[in-house]
C-alpha cells in the first residue's frame, strides 16, 4: 500500500472521542435470524474532544430500527445512517441518554465478528472492531463505559446464558424463554464485550484469591466433553496465582468463566471475566491431546488470563498501542511458562518459533514496526512483529534496566494507569522514572521495523592479555522505512576459557558487563586481563532479537556447544555450526559439488542421545537441525526450497548413519515409560524419543519406519501416536498410508483431531500431497466455514510445507491464491492469513518468484476484495 492511500488509519491523526459513554444497558433479544439488540447508553460530551461535534457512531453490515434521545424518537432528518455509520448532526450538549434498536442475523454472520451462531451456540468476538456488528457504538478503545446486559433466548436452545462480570439475575421469561442479567463493575471498552449463549456443560472450580476473596472458576464445553476440560481449569487457577506471586495482581469478579467455542477466528480472547477460546486451546485428555497440545493450552490460558490486568483493567488508547498489551502479555505467559516448566527449553522454543514468524515476516514487504504508524486494516496487525517481538521489546528492556527497576517500573504503571487507555509512550515512561534511565533511544525498537544484523569482529592480543570485541550493527530497509537509526542493543556477553568456566569482565580496569549496550552503528568493547584467548559467549539468552553473524570458528563454536554455561547459547552454538553447514551444503549442491561434511556435528548431536543426559527437552532441541526456514532466512535471496530440503534431509541422513548404535539405544532406552502422564519430564522424555526415532526413519529406512510403525500401533497416548504418525509421513511407503487410515478410522467423528491428520498430509513434502489436500478439501470432514480446518489443511500446505508451496510449476501459489480468493467473501480475517504464506516471496529465485507474483496479482485483481485481503496483497506486492 503506498504511503498517499487515504484509506489508512494513522496514528499521527489520532485525537481524543467528541464523546464519552459513561453506561451501556444492552438488552439482546436472541433469534437465529432476528436477534434484536437494544442498547441504552449514557453519553456525554468529551471535555477534550472538538466543541459542538456530531455524534457519529460506527456500523458494520447493522440494521437500525429505531434511534432515541432521552425517549423521543429522532426523526429521519435529524440523523444519517448507513450500515457503516449513525451520525447525529445537533445531540445534546449536555449528558444525554441515546437508545438505538438494531437488528442482527447471527446465522448469516460467517466472518465470526460481532455476534455469531455456530453449532447452535451464539458467541461474540468484538476485538478489534466488532462491537459495531452488534450496535452503533463509539467502538474505539479509549472509550470506556460499564455495561449491563441483559440476554433473552429460547429456553431449550440457550438455556445458558452469559456475558461479563457477575450475574445479576436470571430466571423464565415467558413463551419458552429465559433470561439473564450480568454486570461489570469495572469500566470497558466495546472490543471487551462478550455474550455466550448454547447448550453448553460447566466444569468448575473455586479459587481463593491472596486477599482471601472466593473466586468461582468456570469451563464451559461441548456436553460429553466434560472429561476434557480439567487441565484447563487448572491452568486457569495456577495463572491466577502466578499473578499474584510475580507480578501482585489479585483477580476482581466473583467468577471468571473460559468457553471453548468450535468456530474462532483466532486462539482465543480475553473479554472482561469471560474468556472465549478456540476450543483446540481447551480440550485435552491423554487420548486426544498431544504434550505440545497441553503446552499450548496452559500458556493461551496463562496469556489471556494475564490480559485482565495487561489490556482490559490498563487498556489501550488506540489500535496502534496494540502491543502495549499484547507484546507485554507473551512476555508475561513466556515468563509463567518458564516458571512453570524449563526455563532454558521455553527460551529456545520461543526463540525457534520469533525466528521463524516473525524474522520471516520483518524481512519481507509485510514488515512493520511493533507499532505501526497506519494501517488500512487493523486485523491484520495482530502479527508476529507485533506480539512476539513485542514480547522481546519488553524482556530487552528488563535486562538494561535490571529486574528490580523493571518490577518496581512494572508497579508504577499498574498504580499509576489503572482504569485507563494509555500509550507506549505512558508505559515507558514508568520504566524511565523508576530506574532514572533515558529511553529515548529504546523507543526505536517500537518505531523501526526489520531485524537489526549485529556482526561481530574478535581480536586476541596475547601480549596485551586483552580481547577486543568489535560489534557492528545494521537495520535493513523495510517497507516505507529507507534509512534507520541504530537502535539499543543488549548485548549479554560471557568470555569462556579453555576450562568452560566465565572470565572476570574487566574493561579499563574495572568490573563490567555481563550486559554491554551497543547504542551506536560500531561499538568496541576490550576486555582486559584475559590471560588466554577466550570463546566469546554473544547475546546469551538472546538478549535481542537480532540476527547474528560472526567471526566465531567452528571449533569455538563446537567448544561452546559443550562448555558455555549459558544454556541457550549452547544450543545456539550448536546450530550456527549445523546452519554453516547447510549453507555450504546448498551451494556446493548448486554449484554441482560434493557435498561438504561436518563430521564433529556428529558429537554434538551424540551428546544429546547419550544416557548421561539427564535433561531431555533440552537434549531433544540439541538434535534437532536448523528448520528448511532457518536456512532460506540465512541464504536470504534467490532461495530454492528444493536445495534446502535436500540439503537438510542429506545431513539428517549423515548424522543418522553416523549416529546408528546411540539412536537406537536411546530410542530403547526411553520408549517404555510407564502409564502416560502430561507432566514436563514426562513430555521431554518423550520428545528426545521421538527425536531419536526422526533420525533412525530418516531416508525412509526400514528399520526406522518399523519402530514407528510399532510406535503408532502400540500408542497409549496421542503424542506417541501423533508423533509416529508424522515420523512415518515423511516418506511414501505402505506403513504411512496404513498408519493414516487408521488414524482416520480411528478418530473420525472428533474434528481436533481429524485436524492433525489434515496437518500431518498437508505438510508431507511429497509430490501428491496438493493433490491430497484438494481431495481432502472435498471429503465430509472438510468444512470451508471453519477456520481450524481451513488452517489444518490450507494454512499447514502454505506456511508448513516449504517445497510443496513452494512447487516450481507454482502451483502451490495458485492453490492458496484461489482458496483465499473463495474465503474473500464470507471470512475475510482467514482469507488474509492465509495470504501470509506470501510473506517472503521476494527472497525466491527467479522461476517461483514469478510464479508467486503472479498467483498475488491474481488475488489483487478479483473483484470484491475485502479490506483484509485487498490490504495484504497490496503490501505484498507493495
Ligand atoms: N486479544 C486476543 C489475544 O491476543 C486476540 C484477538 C484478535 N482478534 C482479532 N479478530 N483480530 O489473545
Ligand atoms: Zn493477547
């Protein structure tokens, strides 16, 4: 999109609501096509917006029926209405009070904004403008206002009847109807409002806050899945007292409910005391959940727990502040994760999964600040840049400033914004009192988009006894951002000596380190009194995310790999030197060359499988290689997928070979476990072991697809199953396409787990799979309406299947182009993400970059674009 378009939203345009709404009395009268809405607000004129303004509400596709100022009815004249927009040219100048009737089709509502109906059940998701589907409203987030809300349906249907805060009353209301009435004390934003209403089965549980108040817990599922919704509400209560313990905030409603609807656009979302989540991110039992299921349902149920304080009790000012509680919540659901299983382990995953999304998205055309300056369309700003790196930005800040400066910085924003919509700006600002830092310069990791490249220069001067590290740092050109600034770096550096322990830091003479702050294009740090030259041990915990280069040799690297007591480095360690080597791989393969071979690799891998390892999830992250992304990153231009799988699956396939006696014995070692527990050393446990298995499959050997054949056969549990599953379809052959009709047969009638058989063939990098995924797209089991399968099936070819997507006759381009040009129409949110499949396009070489360009001007091109859409493939195009 370029800069000129008048349709962008801009920050620097934003001023302050012509009106405030003190109260929302919301009465929503349920029918599957004709759900009448009554909504009665308090407004006021806003004593910091324009004099004499108009009052003008936003619409989305809403029917008005009637309009009234204190009871009298406006007359056509006196308003101007459209299904986008309700103006009030004269209101009152004083506190008025505004009743508006709409009318609204649930049924038809398959963009699952505003109020929808799905399996029988009426949800809302108003975030970031849906409110105004359901009434005229001033849906923006620094309006603030506390709702009461009234919900009336069918008895029989909706005998369940939710919105925020506390129940009020609820009772018959006559012809087979029900009702119930709910308030929230505390003031909200429209995005915040929520409304459940179905059949639906309660778990529940209680919890006591530290203040001693009794809180009721509560997990709504499908009837019949009650066996599933335990974990998740044990998640709930141990988020609530993490909260308490690290961070001090006591949860404020009598109940706090979490329901897991089947239709979502997203993971989930946290409305005031009344959590709505993709019921992926809620059901689990051994039987039917992985341990990467499980882990994922405690930190989505962490992260929207956290929100209460982090985003509705301190809200945001506008969407541009979406990070403001988005990133700081990822930081804070990383944070419990880490308390609550291996803090190394989470760090790495982490790591891997900001690399792969969002150092993915920031090279690109889509690349954009952690907040953007304008947007067309907000909805496609709830990306990686800005939630992950968001989540980066903050733990940045906590290592320059120390964690005491950052927990009392942390204090004084609770006690100072509480009940309000506030900026970054007010955020850092707290940050920069407590701790007396200047942070002006912080503040570019919020302006400037693209990954900052630091390269690293290294010097030993043995007669000196001193180390000098020379760091030099570059922010590539994004979109509509030519030059950049340097930014402040946190650079968290470790000397190692030849006997793996730390170095004394001592630079001109005195103690320092072990954060160093790279404020400038070149920064030179000399180490004194380094008596031999040391392993230089850079951005330990990856203090910033940036990408790295330097002149590190792989024997240093191989040493740290072994000795660096920074357990993230090394790891990381270990995959530069599988990373070198798969670049070199790739090139001597085009260049017609033997492939070069980095045979020591083999001992770092070996470590990981051997039985004096006693910490699996960390040794499981150890023997996995560099993901196929991982190099297309590092490569970075004219990339082909095809050299890269080649290239990966060929050092796979060494280190296997290599590696054949310990594989094998590890795999024994660690396949008989006992009775199936989800618990963190049980998962790990089960993660080297699956590990162990991908090498010992690798190539398709026999040996190996028997074990996991035997593997998938002999399951307890549906990690182990799931797992062998996705060891065995990796290659063709009869155990794979047995293993999948069962599993089919198997699980057929539970559409999350249909899901990962989706997945598992959508991802498979073999030649049939795009024509697997159009048969399976016209299979019962395939619903186009729901996201989770359209993400399964589509979303899992275009963004996890690198050399299928990415087929050289491009048509792995159309085939995502055409699916989002359908959803264009009834969702548009999923069409567009679906677009993000595109986000490196340009990196390509030539043959599928034109293939690509031309499956995007495709889409560009088709009528009818929706905002999302129109908005993705323009900027892709850009
Ligand atoms: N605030 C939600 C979360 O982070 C995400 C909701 C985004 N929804 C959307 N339609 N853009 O948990
Ligand atoms: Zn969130």
């Amino acid at each position: 999109m370029r800069a000129e378009d008048p349709q962008l939203v801009r920050l620097a345009d934003y001023r302050p609501s012509d009106f405030l709404i003190d109260t929302v009395d919301l009465d929503v009268n349920l029918d599957p096509h004709a759900t009448r809405v009554t909504a009665r607000l308090k407004v006021r004129p806003n004593p910091e917006g324009r004099e004499n303004a108009a009052l003008a509400l936003d619409g989305d596709e809403l029917k008005l029926v009637s309009v009234a100022i204190d009871g009298a009815e406006l007359e056509a004249d006196a308003i101007e209405v459209s299904p986008e927009r309700l103006s009030i040219a004269n209101p009152p100048r004083g506190p008025f009070e505004l009743t508006i009737v709409t009318k609204i089709d649930p049924t038809a509502n398959t963009r699952l904004m505003g109020l929808y109906r799905s399996n029988a059940s009426y949800t809302t998701q108003c975030e970031a403008e849906g409110f105004r589907r359901i009434t005229y409203f001033l849906d923006r987030p620094d309006v603030l206002a506390v709702y009461t809300t009234r919900i009336e349906g069918p008895t029989d249907e909706t005998p369940l009847l939710l919105s925020n805060g506390n129940l009020m009353e609820t009772g018959p209301a006559g012809r087979g109807r029900s009702y119930a009435v709910w308030h929230d004390p505390h003031p909200k934003p429209s995005y915040l409002f929520a409304l459940v209403a179905g059949d639906l089965a309660k778990v529940s549980d209680t919890f006591v806050t530290l203040s001693g108040r009794t809180v009721a817990v509560e997990v709504f599922v499908e009837h019949g899945k009650e066996d599933r919704a335990p974990y998740a509400l044990d998640a709930i209560k141990r988020s609530m007292r993490w909260d308490e313990e690290v961070f001090g905030r006591e949860y404020d409603l009598d109940v706090f409910m979490v329901v897991a609807v089947s239709h979502f656009n997203m993971g989930a979302m946290e409305n005031k005391g009344l959590n709505v989540f993709n019921d992926k991110y809620v059901l689990a039992s051994p039987e039917t959940a992985t341990d990467g299921d499980y882990a994922n349902i405690e930190a989505i149920i962490a992260h929207e727990y956290f929100h209460n304080w982090t985003g509705n009790r301190i809200t945001c000012r506008d969407w541009f502040q979406l990070c403001l509680k988005e990133g700081l919540t990822v930081f804070r659901d990383q944070e419990f994760t880490s308390d609550t299983r291996s803090r190394p382990v989470k760090r790495i995953q982490d790591v891997r999964a900001l690399r792969a999304a969002q150092f993915a998205e920031d090279s690109g055309p889509l690349a954009h600040p952690v907040r953007p300056q304008a947007y067309a369309e907000i909805n496609n700003f709830y990306t990686p840049t800005v939630y992950e790196k968001g989540a980066e930005v903050i733990r940045m800040l906590k290592v320059l400033i120390g964690p005491e400066a950052f927990k009392a910085g942390m204090d004084l924003y609770f006690d100072r914004h509480d009940g309000q919509a506030c900026t970054i700006e007010q955020f850092i600002a707290c940050f920069a009192e407590v701790s007396g830092r200047d942070l002006g310069q912080f503040m570019l990791w919020y302006h400037q988009a693209g990954t900052p490249e630091v390269t690293i220069r290294t010097a030993y001067d043995a007669a000196a006894k001193t180390f000098t590290v020379t760091a030099a740092q570059r922010v590539p050109a994004t979109p509509g951002q030519p030059t950049k600034q340097p930014a402040v770096v946190p650079m968290v550096t470790g000397l190692v000596g030849p006997d793996g322990a730390d170095m004394p830091l001592v630079i001109a003479g005195a103690p320092a380190g072990p954060v160093f702050a790279l404020t400038e294009a070149e920064t030179t740090l000399v180490f004194e009194q380094v008596p031999v030259r040391p392993a230089a041990s850079l951005f330990r915990n990856f203090s910033a995310p940036v990408k790295l280069s330097t002149d590190l040799t792989d024997d240093d690297l191989l040493f740290l790999a072994k000795s660096d007591s920074d357990p993230f480095n090394r790891w990381q360690a270990g995959q530069t030197v599988a990373l070198r080597n798969l670049v070199a791989r790739v090139d001597a393969q085009r260049a017609g060359a033997p492939a070069p071979e980095e045979p020591r690799l083999a001992e770092a891998v070996a470590r990981a499988f051997d039985p004096s390892e006693t910490d699996h999830a960390f040794a499981a992250q150890v023997a996995a290689l560099p993901s196929e992304g991982d190099v297309a990153r590092e490569i970075g231009e004219d990339v082909d997928p095809d050299a890269i799988h080649a290239a990966r699956a060929a050092l796979k396939l060494d280190l296997a070979r290599r590696l054949a006696g310990p594989l094998a014995a590890a795999f024994e070692r660690l396949v008989d476990e006992g009775p199936y527990s989800p618990d963190a050393a049980s998962a790990s446990r089960r993660a080297l072991k699956i590990s162990a298995l991908d090498y010992l499959a690798a190539g398709g050997a026999p040996d190996g697809v028997a074990r996991a054949k035997a593997l998938y056969d002999g399951a307890t549990n549906m990690t182990d199953r799931i797992m062998a599953l996705q060891v065995l379809s990796l290659s063709a052959s009869d155990a794979r396409d047995a293993a999948l009709a069962d599993f089919h047969d198997r699980y057929k009638s539970d559409p999350l787990l249909i899901d990962k058989w989706f997945l598992i063939q959508a991802s498979a990098p073999l030649p049939d799979t795009l024509d697997r995924v159009r048969a399976l797209m016209t299979t019962p089991a395939f619903d186009i309406r729901n996201p989770n399968r359209v993400r399964s099936l589509v979303g899992a070819f275009g963004s996890g299947n690198p050399t299928q997507f990415n087929r050289a006759d491009g048509l792995g381009y159309a085939f995502v182009a055409e699916v989002a040009r359908e959803l264009n129409g009834t969702n548009p949110q999923v069409a567009a993400r679906l677009l993000g499949a595109f986000k490196t396009w340009r990196a390509l070489e030539p043959v599928r970059r034109g293939k690509a360009e031309a499956a995007l001007r495709a889409v560009a091109a088709a009528p009818g674009l929706s905002p999302d859409v129109g908005d993705i493939v323009r900027r892709a195009l850009g």
